[in-house]
C-alpha cells in the first residue's frame, strides 16, 4: 500500500519540537526558580496541544489509508474461471496467482 502520510513518529516530533515549546521549555524552569509558579503552568498547555494534534493528525492519517483502499484501482486476471476482479498491486507489486 502507498504511504499516504507520515509516520506517527513524525507528526509527534513536529508536534512536540515547536518553536513555541521550545521557548516554553525553557522559561518553565526558570519560572519555577524564582517562585512564579502560576506563571509556569502555561506550559502545561503546550503539553496539552502537543497531545491533541499528534492524535487529530493520527486520526485523520488512519482515515487517509481507510480511504487510499477505497480508491485502490480493480485489475482483471485470466484464471480457470472467467475474469474475476481483483485489487491492483501494480506493475512492481504483481504477483501470480498461481
């Protein structure tokens, strides 16, 4: 099957290594140093939207390959029984259903 999107280690690593967390990173710590730590749980919230963009874009990755077999193209094949259809694995992907 073709990779319809990228891997779940991918869209968690562009999720989590933003600019926005990594500027949160570092002023989290240095917030709690000096006692501010009501200031500090800001950065519970990019936690938060690390979280549910990694598992909106999963989501919509498991519907993109749902849908990627839905539109996988018919080919016809010559057996004892007469041109039954069967899915298309390409010209690299082609095997003999012998």
């Amino acid at each position: 099957m073709q990779e319809t999107s990228r891997s779940i280690w991918s869209t968690l690593r562009a999720n989590v290594l933003t600019l926005f967390n990594g500027i949160l990173l570092v002023c989290f710590p240095v917030l709690l140093a000096i006692g501010r730590w009501q200031d500090a749980l800001f950065g519970f919230s990019a936690i938060e939207n690390a979280v549910i963009g990694t598992v909106q874009e999963y989501r919509a990755k498991l519907a993109l390959d749902r849908l990627a077999l839905l539109n996988a193209p018919n080919a016809r094949r010559c057996t004892s029984r007469p041109w039954p259809r069967s899915p298309s694995r390409g010209a690299a992907g082609a095997r003999d259903p012998s």
